[in-house]
C-alpha cells in the first residue's frame, strides 16, 4: 500500500545525501530522504513527499540523539520552516565532513576517482553565522519579508536571518512591509563601500517608496537613490558590484576562492589564460595581473550587467578582452585557440557536454583546466567528460563557503 504525505515512523539514519538530508529507509524497505536529522540518529520522521522509488521526511522527534548535534542558531531552521539552512542542527565540524563525504561519493561513482576529501573552512574561526552578503527576499500578500519552504513555494516570513550579514540586517528591509511587491534583493558586504537594495514590483505595482536605510535602491531596474553599484575590496583590487551582477555570497568567499584559484591556475607571465563565466571578473583581475602586459586574458560571461562591471575593473589591464556571450562550443572554438591555462567557474548545471569537449581538444598547447564548482555531482560529471577526452584530475581543494547548508565549492585542477 502506498505511503501517504503525513505518515510518521521511526527510523535509523545514514550517510549524508543530496539535497541536503540523510538516508534511511521506511518500515516497508523504501528509500527515506529524511532533513533534520543526523547519521547514526533514532528519530521519527513524517513522510512529506511521495514516489514510486523513495520518499522524502522531515524528522519530528529526536529518539537517540547523534553527538553532532547543536541547537539550531534559528527558530526556522526546523520541519515546516524555512528552506534556505539544511544543516543549522549539525556543528560546523560535521557539516564539513557531510560535504566532503559527498564530494568523494559523487567523484567515485561519476568519474571513478577514489578519494578522500577535507573541507576547509572559508576563514579562520568562522562560526557558520553572519556570512551571507545577498539576499533574496520573496513578498508575501501582507507585504512581508519572506522566505521559502524546502521544495515549496510556500512563504515563511523571516524579520531576522542568522546567517546574513549585520550588513544586510542594517538595511532594515526586514523591519517595513511592501503591499504590492514581489521581492526585494539585497546586497550587504562587510568590505564593500555601500549597501544596495532592488525591488521587483508585483502586477499591483508600489505606491510609495521603500523604506530602506543607507543603501542605493532601485526598482524594476530604476535606480531611485544612488549609488547603482557598491565597491567591493578584495585584497589589492576593487570591483564594481551592481546589484543584477553576481558576486560571490560568503563574506570571505571572494578571498579565499581567489587565493585558490589562482595558486591552482599557476599562470605565468606572457601567457593567454581563459576565464568563462567570468561574472564581474574576480577572477579576471589577477589573472591579468599575473600574465602581465605581454599576456591575454580573455574573459566571457554572458549576463550585459555583469560584463559592464567587468569592463569597468579591468579599465586599466589592456591585456584583457571581456566578450559578453554564453559560453558555448562555438565560443570556445572561435575565441580560445592557443589557450595556456582555463578557468572555468559555471553555474550549479556545470558546463555542457559538448563545452567540456571543445575545452578539452583545444590545441596544441593548453596545459592545465580549473574547474570552480558549487555542485559535486555536476563537478565530478564534467571531471568524467574530461576523463574521457585524456585529462586527469590532479588536485581537489573543497571550501566551506556555504556554511549550515549542504553547499560546497570546489577548485579542481586537470592536466593532460
């Protein structure tokens, strides 16, 4: 007989799973996704998803607790709470060994690598709170701030979020109502120069101004105080920001992946390096630097705002060519030959199979590949497509700049 959505039982709980729950399995044998819970745990779980193959829970009760396990830092961070925190209930120690756990899982079974894998932390001493620099709020039909369920359109409102900067939280988006809204991004950096708010009105529309505080505010894309961008200082650079363009979230993230990115990409000077989805080049700016004047960087993104920023950070490098256009196997074609070194930071998907290729039969002379992701599954998918092409991953280094969720970064490194 089917499980029905509501059902409770208890269960044993084991490894660590994507989406950011662990493994356990029903009464009748049915594979369990269960959140909230911890490896080795007794809990009892309340069946919130059905399928002919598994089923996903919430764990409700605590039955023989694991020694991991921490008191939440947020009052939503529980069963019918907000989605955004996946391991709030976990210390930071274990959460680390989690991610690691699955990247070496998902690297074994895509790619047939077999390794052990160390999360480092994003910074020294960091408490997995206060690190969060943009946040999407979603507006719920009272005006208030909100954000979602796990796997739900569902709007939790939220007036405090833990894990976001003192940055976001002086705004104080959070403390108004917007009737007529559908969201408000915000953007709050600890190392950047002002803050920036954006609304997106609903089909209502707004009329009045929001009220925030200290920070350039724009709505539907009109700037109404300014500034448009904020400044982001990132040890001897700075970049434009603006509030469309994609900067990396944890407040340390920008410097640490930096730091490891390039002592992965070794570039030296009078060499051509790629940077594809290259964003507002974080990446770009040093790697410029490292090729000096007699090398070329040539760096494409395909989002206009975040290229115009890109253009505006890399004003004084003539040796960088920014081209705003999806990365493709055409792109890669036309504009890499004679490539030295590849940096490539995608989205959550990874890169198309048919990109992974081109990337890899460029010739003669691309010596080394950095792979930046935020997903092991698609990292290690695309490690195996390389594979498969004559390259081999020589070393792994996995950041935990995404603290309380089951989010990782990984700056991985191919040669031939």
């Amino acid at each position: 007989m089917p499980m029905e959505i509501g059902t409770e039982f208890d269960v044993t709980i084991g490894k660590p799973a994507a989406g950011g729950g662990f493994v356990g399995r029903s009464p009748d044998g049915i594979v369990t996704f269960v959140r909230h819970a911890l490896p080795g745990e007794r809990v009892r779980v309340r069946v919130t998803e059905t399928s002919s193959k598994f089923l996903r829970a919430d764990a409700v009760a605590i039955l023989e607790a694991s020694p991991d396990r921490v008191e939440p830092a947020c009052a939503l961070a529980g069963p019918g709470g907000c989605g955004g925190c996946d391991y709030q209930h976990a210390s930071l120690v274990a959460q680390r060994r989690f991610k690691g756990q699955l990247i070496a899982e998902q690297l074994e079974r895509l790619a047939g690598i077999t390794m052990a894998v160390t999360v480092e932390p994003a910074v020294k001493g960091d408490t997995g709170l206060g690190w969060r620099t943009a946040v999407r709020f979603s507006i719920d039909e009272e005006g208030r701030t909100c954000l979602h369920a796990h796997r739900s359109s569902e709007l939790i409102p939220v007036e405090h979020c833990p894990i976001a900067t003192d940055q976001i939280h002086a705004i104080g988006v959070t403390t108004h109502r917007y009737p007529g809204m559908e969201a408000v991004s915000c953007f709050g950096h600890p190392d950047a120069d002002t803050a920036l708010v954006a609304f997106e009105t609903g089909p209502t529309g707004f009329l009045q101004t929001p009220e925030v505080t200290g920070a350039g505010l724009s709505v539907d894309g009109e700037l109404l105080t300014p500034p448009a961008r904020a400044k982001v200082t990132v040890g001897p650079n700075r970049f434009d920001v603006s509030s469309e363009s994609f900067f990396q979230v944890h407040r340390a993230a920008a410097r640490a992946l930096t730091a490891a990115v390039m002592d992965a990409a070794r570039v030296q000077p009078g060499e051509q390096v790629a940077d594809l989805y290259s964003g507002v080049g974080l990446f770009t700016v040093p790697l410029a630097l490292a090729v000096g004047s007699d090398g070329v960087v040539i760096s494409i993104e395909r989002s206009t705002e975040a290229t115009a920023d890109a253009r505006r950070n890399v004003r004084h490098l003539s040796q960088v060519q920014i081209v705003t256009a999806p990365v493709t196997a055409r792109t890669v074609a036309d504009l890499l030959p004679g490539t030295d070194v590849i940096v490539m930071d995608p989205a959550r998907d990874g890169a198309a199979k048919g990109i992974v290729d081109a990337l890899c039969s460029l010739a003669p002379g691309a010596r080394r590949m950095v792979f930046v992701s935020c997903d092991p599954a698609t990292f290690a998918r695309d490690v195996a497509r390389a594979q498969d092409q004559g390259w081999h991953l020589v070393s792994l280094r996995a950041l935990d700049l995404f603290p309380e969720t089951e989010h990782v970064e990984i700056v991985g490194v191919l040669e031939r």
